[in-house]
C-alpha cells in the first residue's frame, strides 16, 4: 500500500443512493465496508449479499471491515466475494493465524482489528501473517464518534514493531478521523486511514478526501 491511503467509509454514505455515493469518492484509494451483525457490536448493516452487490459496481476496491462474531466462519466468503481486503478483530477470532492465511489463499489481504481498549502486544508476534493491523480509534459500531486520543501510544507501539521486523505492513486508522486528528494518527504511524462523516459531510467529498491526504502526508 501506499505511504498514506483515504478509505472513505460507506457507513456515513446516503444507503438509498449508493452507487452514486461510491462515485463520489473515486479519488480515494478504497471504499471502507462495515459489515455489523447486532451482536458483535450494536449495529446492524451490511451481508454478504449487498456487500456482493457494491463490489460489482464500485470503482474502487473493496476494504471490508467486519464487526462480526465468529469471524472465522464468515470472514472467508466475503474474500471470495472479491475484496481487495478482508479485516476481523481479533476479539471475535478463535484462530487468527489460521483465518489470516486463509484470506490470504483467496487473494484478498489479510486484516486484523483491534478495539481501543484490546492490547497490541499480544498479536505481535504474528503481524507477519497479516498485511493489515486496524487499530480502533473509538469504539466500533457506529459513525460520527470523536478520535479517542487514548488509542495513540497503542498505534505507535504497533509502528515501532512493525519498523523494527521491517514487515510490510500497513496500519490502518478507524473512527473521528479528521483533518485534525489525521496528523496525529499519521504521526503516531498509521498510513492507512478511513473517513467516514469528514467525507461524505462535506459539499465535495474528493476534496475533502485531497485535504485528508495533504494532511497525513504533512504529518
């Protein structure tokens, strides 16, 4: 992945006009795909079925996040949909080694999510089997939350692994991402960072996502 990567979330998107809504972002690098099932976290939004659907039409590849329990059941079919890149937290994973390789056997790129509060630490020692580390920047489950500062130190420690096993890696950001809080994120580490409000709110969401990506670049 690129140095710095705008994933526009779809979760902040207007649903009944969706395809038009992906057209908008087509600057940005991917669309951002929530998938929640009600029980993981307190939302419901997308299956397998519409998920299958936007990855017909969309113009950009699919990042598809999944807020899902007993991902390691479902997590395979939405990589076999065609998504660029499939991400489960490791909270709803009995087996994350194995679930990130099976991801991978797919084609698609293997990510692992951590809520705000779920340590790095312990899933160090397996960042190799991942091509993506999503660090939670609130908590998961609905749009419009502000940037939980707290979640910094956690993103740098994830960095400074990442540098020092020289893994290509890239570490994603979810959750009250502006174009204030994107300098601190990217200059904690992260590089991949996904917008939701701060992109489909604004007049001209490819402008807001030209403004993000200065920002994180001048970090």
């Amino acid at each position: 992945m690129a140095a710095c990567c705008i994933h526009p979330s779809i979760l902040s998107a207007d649903f009944a006009n969706l395809q038009a809504e992906l057209e908008r972002i087509r600057s940005a690098d991917a669309v951002h795909v929530d998938v929640m099932d009600n029980h993981f976290v307190p939302n419901l939004t997308l299956g397998l079925p519409v998920v299958k659907r936007i990855q017909e039409v969309s113009p950009l590849p699919l990042d598809v996040h999944l807020m899902i329990d007993d991902a390691d059941r479902w997590a395979p079919a939405y990589a076999e949909l065609g998504a660029a890149s499939v991400t489960f937290h490791a909270e709803a994973s009995a087996a994350p080694v194995r679930l990130a390789r099976e991801l991978r056997a797919t084609g698609a790129k293997a990510g692992m999510a951590l809520r705000p509060a779920t340590p790095v630490e312990p899933y160090l020692d397996m960042l190799g089997e991942l091509d993506l580390l999503l660090v939670m920047t609130v908590e998961p489950g609905f749009g419009g939350q502000s940037f939980l500062d707290l979640t910094l130190p956690k993103i740098r420690r994830a960095a400074a692994a990442v540098r020092g096993a020289s893994l290509p890696l890239a570490i994603q950001v979810d959750g009250g991402i502006t174009e204030e809080t994107i300098l601190r994120a990217a200059d904690a580490g992260a590089t991949v960072f996904v917008a939701g409000s701060s992109v489909y709110g604004a007049a001209d969401a490819s402008a807001a996502i030209d403004r993000l990506r200065r920002a994180a670049m001048h970090s």
